[in-house]
C-alpha cells in the first residue's frame, strides 16, 4: 500500500534540514522523515526545492548534502591561505533603494540617532483613499497573488479552509518575531496536542496559545470583526491574557508612559491624546477602500502610537489580517519574515517617520505567505460541505453537551442537534458533532467559544464509560 503524504511535507522537510545549517544528506533526511515519506518521493521534492532555490546544495554523488539557501543577504568572509576561517551570512528581504536608506539610518549606535517623539502628523496627514502608502502597480500584484476562488463566498471561508495551517503558522511565526524560540514543529505539538516544549519558559507557550485564540476570533467571526474598538480591545485581551504585570491592563489602552527598547523613540504619554489617535486609526482603516492599504496601514500606525501598554505589534500583526481575511484574500502569516528586517522596518517608522523599509518587508512577506497558501489549497481537500453549511451549529452543539455537562452519547447529541438543523441533514450533522467532541483538547477549547474551565469539568466524560 503507498505511503499517505503529509500535507505539511515541504514544510518538514525544509524543518529538518534547518536543524543541521552545515548540510544535512539524503541518508539522514530520510531516517528523520521515514514515517512520512518515501526515499524516492524525498528526492524528487528536494530536486525541485533547489530548482526553486530554496536549497542549496553541497559535495557530490554519496556526500552531497542539503542546506537552506539565505532568503538573501550578505557573505562575507576571511580567508587564511585557501582556509575559510570564518563566514558570516545575514540574513534580510531584498530592498528598494528608500528602504536601504532607512536600514543604514536604524544601524547607527543608538548614541548618533536623534531621539524622537510621536509625530502626529504622519496619521494627521493621511487622507483615506487620496494618500497612498502603496502605489496602484503594487496593489493590482498584491490582488493578482492573493485572489482566491472564494471571492463571492461569505467573509473567511478562505482563512476556514486552511485554518489548521494558519493557526500554527501565523501563532509560530509572530511570535518568532518576538523573540520566542518555540520551533514550528514545537508549536504544532502545542496547538495540536497540548504538549509544551521541554525546556522552554512559560510565557513562550502562553505567548503561542493567545495567538491562536486571537487568530479564531478573527476566523470564525469574519463576519463581524472591524477596524472598531470591541475588535481590537478584544484582540489585545487574547493576545496579552496571562503576560502582563497588570491584567487589568489587558484589553484596555494605556494611561501610563512606556519606553520601546533599541529606539530614540518615545511614545506618546498622554492618556487622552492616546484615545482620540487611536480613534482616529481606526477610523481611517475603516475609510480606506483597497484591503491592501488597510492591512498595511494597520501595520504602520499601531506600533507606531503604542496605544496599550505591550503586545502592540502583536496587534497590529493580526489586525493587519482582518481586510484579508474579510476579503477572502490569502492571510499574512508572516511565515520565514527575518526578524531583524522587521524590527528595521518598525525603527523607520519610530524614528524617521518613513514606511519604505516596513513595506519592502510587507511585500516580500506577503508574496512569501501567498505562494505557501496557495500550494497547500492545492493539496488539499474540499471542505466537507456540510460542515461548512451547519459550522455555527456544530459550535453551539459541542458547546451545549460540554457546559451542560452531558455525556458525549449519539442520543445526547441528536437531541440538542434537531432544533438547530434540518431533519435531512440531521444524521450527517451528529456525526460530525461527535467527531468533534471526541477530538475536543485543550488547544481548541476556544473554537467552540468554550472556556478552557469549562472543558476541564467536562473532560471525564470524554471517554466512554467501560461495561
């Protein structure tokens, strides 16, 4: 019988070859990927990986090996007779000539930058639909790459149908970008299994799993979320929950001063003037016609005013998502961004009031996440479409048997099932229902809008009683 494929192939085997940056052969790729991959399938995706440049290759013949090509970047090196003694490769996004102004600026030692404030201006200035931050050749390559089939279906059936990867990717990927040194693989087995990384601090896990959360919100209620206050509190309420000093600070702007690290920067302080620019963001998001724009405004002005006392980028990070997602465009998961680049991109703003090096990163970022995406839906199945017509009513089933404190039993379930679904449609709908109370954790209590409290009250009638 041949060897079923993991959807996520390419993913693991770029994964493993990143454990080993000196090279890594096809002997020992394959005894890490056996239970995924045949030695012939192996071959035929690493040659088409280095076709595509995304390896490079070492040696020849039976002491060829395999190594991730830098996204692009400098080499430099320091030769000793014909002895490379010591090689150094950064790692960055290709830039335009603007963004490499701004990279040297943000370079300098803090001591030769000159310290700054919030420029109120910069936002003050932006006329919705008249400003542009990205020009109209670059917003029809943006509509081109990130088109989806599902244009005319409801908001978020594109996000729905490759939520699994989303989650994991997006919640890995923007906390990378924060310093969190969770592997992707690590964060699969935290979302997927519960299963927290050895070794690893608290708040890294904490970090991963307010990602996920944050990311369903915007999911599941694609319909609802907006560049409106209840939306973002809402998401800094996920995103922050368990990592402030102050939880009553979660959800909430600030009413105290703060300092960002690494900037001559320095926020504005003042609670109300805070209050009427966040406003006023929002506000303009909102105006704005071309979801392209939206998302990169987003990205721009949130970090930039530092309206909640941390986790603004993180913020901004997803709520850059709610036009693309609501468009049914391709998400920005933020996938293999380098986080010096990003941080650079951010000190442009802070600093020099200058968004070329951010949108450099944008660009290279989205294009990156598009090509991922589209590959994966692909691969993929069709949604089940009955699941996807009763999805609001499989979330209130498993939520009812689990707050009601119901056994997970086939009569259980159809009763609470025939008031919220036609009776032809009924049988299909238990079974799926039941499939999901079977597969219910703790890693995705919350799509179902249940309280991780509740799950764990509930969680010893999961399994079936014996006899």
């Amino acid at each position: 019988m041949p060897k079923k494929l993991s959807e996520d192939l390419v993913a693991r085997i770029v994964e493993e070859i990143a454990r080993h940056p000196e090279g890594v052969g096809i002997d020992d790729l394959h005894a890490a990927l056996a239970d995924v991959v045949s030695r012939r399938t192996l071959q035929r995706r690493l040659a088409s990986l280095v076709e595509q440049q995304r390896l490079h290759t070492l040696g020849e013949g039976r002491a060829l090996k395999y190594r991730l090509a830098p996204i692009t970047g400098t080499m430099a090196a320091q030769e000793e007779g014909s002895d490379v003694v010591a090689v150094r490769i950064e790692v960055y996004v290709p830039t335009t000539t603007e963004g490499e102004e701004i990279r040297d600026y943000v370079r300098q030692p803090i001591q030769h930058r000159t310290p700054v404030g919030y420029e109120r201006g910069l936002l003050e200035a932006y006329r919705p639909n008249k400003t542009r931050y990205l020009a109209p050749e670059l917003l029809t390559h943006l509509h081109q790459i990130g088109r989806s089939p599902d244009g005319e279906r409801p908001a978020g059936t594109y996000a729905r149908d490759i939520l699994g990867r989303l989650l994991i990717d997006l919640s890995w990927a923007s906390s990378r970008l924060e310093g969190n040194t969770y592997s992707r693989l690590d964060t699969q087995n935290l979302l997927e299994r519960g299963q927290v990384a050895e070794g690893k601090d608290r708040r890294e896990a904490q970090m991963i799993i307010n990602h996920k959360a944050a990311i369903e919100l915007l999911v599941e209620q694609a319909e609802d979320i907006g560049f409106n206050t209840f939306t973002f509190y809402n998401l800094h309420a996920l995103l922050s929950e368990n990592l402030l000093a102050d939880p009553s600070e979660s959800g909430r702007l600030r009413s105290r001063i703060v300092e960002v690290s690494g900037t001559v920067f320095h926020p504005l302080a003042i609670p109300q003037q805070i209050e009427t620019y966040f406003r006023m963001i929002l506000a303009k998001a909102d105006a704005i016609d071309d979801p392209f724009e939206q998302t990169f405004f987003i990205m721009v002005h949130i970090p930039y005013l530092q309206p909640f006392v941390d986790v603004n980028k993180r913020v901004s990070r997803l709520g850059a998502n709610i036009p693309l997602i609501r468009h049914n465009l391709c998400p920005l998961s933020f996938i293999d961004v380098p986080e010096r680049a990003y941080v650079e991109g951010t000190l442009g703003v802070y600093e020099m009031q200058r968004v070329e090096l951010l949108r450099d990163v944008f660009l290279w970022a989205y294009e990156r996440s598009c090509r991922r995406y589209m590959v994966i839906r692909d691969t993929t199945a069709e949604p089940d479409p009955v699941r996807l017509r009763h999805r609001e009513a499989l979330i209130a089933i498993v939520a009812e048997i689990v707050r009601g404190q119901q056994q997970p039993g086939e009569a259980a379930v159809r009763r609470v099932a025939a008031s919220l679904v036609p009776a032809e449609d009924l049988d299909a709908v238990v079974i799926l229902a039941m499939d999901d109370l079977r597969n219910l954790h703790e890693g995705n209590v919350t799509r179902y809008r249940l309280r991780l409290s509740e799950y764990r009250a509930w969680q010893p009638m999961q399994q079936p009683k014996e006899g």
